[in-house]
C-alpha cells in the first residue's frame, strides 16, 4: 500500500490550500478515507472523513472551512482548506481505510500546512 501527499506549504491567514493524497494497493472504492492533523505540541486529531458509503463527517472546527472529498477514478482524496486560521498549522496526513475496514493501519507521510503573517 502505498499513500502519498502533497499541497502543503505557507499561506496567510484567510488564504486557501488544496491537500491530495493518492492511493495504491488497496480496493479504493471500498476504502473510507481520512484527514489527521498535528498541531506543535498537541495530539492527533480527526479533521474529516469520507466514508466508502458516500457519507461525510467533518469536525466542528473544521465545517465550513475545511472540506473533504473524494474522486474514486483517480484513487484520490482531497481537504479543500479555506479562511485558514494560525492554529490550522499543523501536519496533516491522510489516513485510507477505518480499523473496520482493515486491521493494518494505512497513513501517508504527512505534509505541513502553515499559515502565519
């Protein structure tokens, strides 16, 4: 299996970025996939998910801003960020599968997002 990202980089705050994170090896169609992110000197936390079924769950500080989708003819997920804010900053990997779906876990490699002045 095989996850990579990209899109990550330095935007002001208000600005916008475009996360992508392109799968292989696994059944994608049947593969719910997630955004993480870690904040400097905090946990991880759930950003959104898009489950295979179709459904969607965003946290609260993300809806409204940060918005996940999927396009399965490409194996890809995306994180449309948007009215970035300082305390977006941080790393954000993109999880494939949930540990319903699969007892190995499945992450890519991480890309920093940071929005400063």
């Amino acid at each position: 299996v095989q996850i990579v990202e990209s899109g990550g980089g330095t935007v002001q705050p208000g600005g916008s970025l475009r996360l992508s994170c392109v799968v292989s090896g696994l059944t994608f169609q049947s593969t719910s996939m997630s955004w993480y992110r870690q904040a400097p000197g905090k946990g991880l936390e759930l950003v959104a998910t898009f489950y295979k079924t179709g459904g969607r769950y965003h946290a609260d500080f993300a809806k409204g801003r940060l918005t996940i989708s999927r396009d399965n003819s490409k194996n890809a997920a995306y994180l449309q960020m948007d009215s970035l804010k300082p305390e977006d900053t941080a790393v954000y990997s993109c999880r494939a599968g949930l540990a319903s779906e699969y007892s190995e876990e499945y992450w890519g490699q991480g890309t920093q997002v940071t929005v400063s002045s």
